[in-house]
C-alpha cells in the first residue's frame, strides 16, 4: 500500500513536471537548459536536475530553432505545426525543393527544417523514405535509387570492379 501511494505521488511529480516544462518553454524564450532548471526551481520543483530537464525535453519533443533575433531557443515542436488557424504555413516555410534520383532537398526557412521534416514523417509519402532535418535544410532519400546510366564524360576514367 506504502509504494503503491509513493509511485502515485511521483507519477503525479512527473506529470507536473512535464507540464510545468511546457508551459514555460511555450510562454519564453529559454536558450540552455540551466534557464530551464532555474525556471522549474522558483515554480516550485527544487530539487531538478540538469538530467531531469534532458528527459523532460524528450518527452515534450522539444528542439532547438532559430527565434526572430537568430537566437536559438528551446522551441515545442507540436505548437509549431499549428495546421488550424495558423498564421505561418508550409508555403511560407519552404523555399525550395530540389532532387535528383538519389536525393530530395527542401530548403526552408532558417529554423523550419525540422516542423517541416515532421510534417513529411506524419504524412508518410510514399515517394520520400524519411526525413532528416538540418537547420534550414530538409534531406529525403526515395525509397529507391536509380544509377545513371549515361556514360562519363570525356577524359573521365571509371574503375572497373574488383575481382
């Protein structure tokens, strides 16, 4: 009875937590996780560590983009895709796509890459195998890769396969 009231009571602690931990980042601007923990501390959670911050911003799927001053600040992803009643779409974020037969680029605003790279996963198109988000960049291999077939250019050698 003891542990099973002790596990409730953290439980609850986590949950309080975690959502102390959205509320901040959502409402300021936090660049380092030690303003975080300060944070958390005067709200009433003391005794925080740096590790409980770290797990805290991988449960909320919190990431690094770069704010209005080019500043790089903890940011909640999930707000950011906002589709209802946003301000900001997709068609503002992307700048570019560009690809060849082994490669797709979506070049993007500075710090959208990664709304923009969760927002392809979500949507799981067949033609993209995954994406990877840089800051201002989108990598998405197809799920096939067709070689050239053209042969090379004048004056370049091409090794023969080993034997």
């Amino acid at each position: 009875m003891v542990k099973t009231l002790h596990r409730h009571a953290e439980q609850e602690s986590d949950l309080a937590q975690l959502d102390a931990c959205r509320q901040i980042i959502g409402q300021h601007c936090y660049s380092t996780q030690e303003e975080i923990r300060r944070e958390l501390a005067e709200r009433g959670f003391a005794d925080i560590s740096q590790s409980t911050i770290s797990r805290l911003l991988r449960r909320l799927g919190v990431a690094k983009a770069q704010n209005a001053n080019g500043k790089k600040v903890y940011t909640l992803v999930d707000d950011q895709l906002e589709p209802a009643g946003s301000t900001r779409s997709v068609h503002d974020m992307v700048r570019a796509v560009v690809h060849n037969q082994q490669m797709v680029l979506v070049h993007t605003t500075p710090g959208a890459a990664t709304v923009v790279a969760r927002l392809l996963d979500r949507n799981a198109d067949p033609e993209i195998l995954g994406a990877v988000a840089g800051n201002d960049v989108v990598r998405g291999p197809p799920p096939h890769i067709r070689r050239p077939r053209r042969p090379p250019a004048a004056g370049v050698r091409t090794l023969a396969p080993a034997r």
